[in-house]
C-alpha cells in the first residue's frame, strides 16, 4: 500500500515532534525524521511501525542544510512531497539579561534555517507539496520575557503568509500552524511556574499534533490552537492597546519568572 504522504519532519525527537512522528505513522504516513541526536533519532525510529528513515545534522549549518536536502531526495523513488518545519527553540529571558549570542542562535534556528531549508526543499520537489511552518502564539502576540522567540515567530509568520500568497495559484501549498503552550521539555521549570500561577492554560503534545493533522486535511492555510489565545491574537492585530492592558498589569509578575526570582 502507498503511503498517503512521504513526510520530511524537522525537529522529529522533540516533544511535539515526536507526537507528530508517531501521530503521522499511525495514519500511514512515510517518514524522513530529522533530528540532531542520531541515537533519539534511532530510538524514535524503532518505535514506529513504518519503514520511516533518520537524517541527523544541525539546521544552523547552511552546508548541512544542503546535505540533508539531499539525502531527503536521495530514493528517487520515495522523495517527500510534505515538509513539516518544526525544529526550533525557545528561550523565556527578559530583554536585559540576553546576550548577542542568544540573538544569533535563535533567530538562526527559528527563523533563518527554516526559511533556508523550504527554499531547498522547494528547489527538489518535482510535484504538488505542502509545507507546514510551526510558529506560536507568540507569532501573534507579543509577550514580556520572550522577546526574541516572538521575534523569530512573527518573522516566521510573515514568511509563511507571503509565501502562501505567492505559491497560491501554484501546486504548492504553504501553512502556517501556531500552537499554544505545550507541556514539553522546551519549557523551563520558571515557564512552568509561571503558566501554573498566573493560570495560562498549556496542551499534551499528542493534542497538538491531532490538530497539526485537523489543518493538513483541512483547505485552511492557518490554524491557531486554544482559547483564548486564538482570540488574542484576532483583537491583537486589530486592537492591540486592549492587549497591551491585559498583559502590561501581569509585566512585573512575569518578569520576575523571566530573571528566575521566583
């Protein structure tokens, strides 16, 4: 039997990546699991049912960023035609206490990488695709104490719709799917206590990756998980002073979280 897609996953062997790869198998999907881990990768291989492949390196290398595309496409037989962007990192730091390097790291691995990477990705598929960018909430928000991770996302928010927009009446389709917070190791023990005391609601993995799977059969190209998130990011982009109230009276609790005081 065919698979229904041959799937390339970045970011496989984190928590929504692996509730992604193990979602996907169950569906009949084929998998290229990407990851930076070979022994996570080979772990999460033999845990799936499917004959799904590993491809292992580092996305913020632009030289490994071309091997990889080619060992994706390397069976002309079973090339991919679905590419799931869903590597990247967060960081929970207030503005003052970053350092140049933290911008560099972040903004390459969220943002530049995955723009690079669908632009190879869309250089070697031969026939209809779709591409799925994961972004946040903060892709819409802006939140205290996340300043750069919200940076990288509205970015990879912007790139997704102009690309939409520009493939749309091609056999490219491009998504964009911003999940809320999620309860998985991204989160540091200071986003756990925050999201606890100020009551910021959070989602398994496995739900998240259902509702990656909602938009994929769906004709949408966007989808925000949870509310009220899902309505503060609309009244966001077109009332932001109502936000600005809502989330400025929470700045100093929130900052204490961010400098680990709490």
């Amino acid at each position: 039997m065919q698979p229904k897609h041959i799937c390339l996953l970045t970011g496989a062997t984190g928590g929504i990546g692996q509730a992604i790869a193990q979602l996907f198998d169950a569906q009949g999907f084929q998998l290229i699991l990407h990851g930076r881990n070979e022994l996570k990768l080979e772990t999460l291989q033999k845990s799936l049912k499917g004959n799904h492949h590993i491809i292992c390196g580092d996305l913020n290398d632009a030289e490994v960023r071309r091997v990889l595309i080619d060992e994706a496409f390397a069976d002309l037989a079973h090339q991919p035609t679905m590419l799931i962007n869903n590597a990247g990192i967060s960081q929970f730091k207030s503005f003052d206490e970053i350092h140049g390097d933290d911008i560099e790291s972040l903004i390459s691995t969220n943002l530049i990488a995955t723009i690079d990477f669908t632009r190879l990705f869309l250089c070697r598929v031969k026939e209809s695709s779709t591409i799925v960018n994961v972004g946040s909430a903060y892709g819409a928000i802006g939140y205290p104490g996340y300043s750069l991770y919200c940076a990288s996302k509205f970015g990879l928010r912007g790139f997704t719709e102009a690309l939409m927009r520009e493939l749309a009446n091609s056999d490219h389709r491009v998504c964009y799917f911003a999940p809320r917070a999620t309860n998985t190791s991204i989160n540091s023990t200071s986003v756990q206590r925050m999201n606890s005391e100020l009551g910021n609601n959070s989602d398994t993995p496995e739900f998240v990756a259902q509702e990656l799977l909602t938009l994929i059969n769906s004709k949408s190209a966007r989808k925000t998980v949870g509310w009220p998130e899902k309505f503060f990011a609309r009244i966001n982009g077109v009332l932001p002073e109502v936000v600005d109230k809502s989330i400025i009276k929470q700045t100093k609790e929130i900052l204490t979280f961010a400098r680990g005081e709490q």
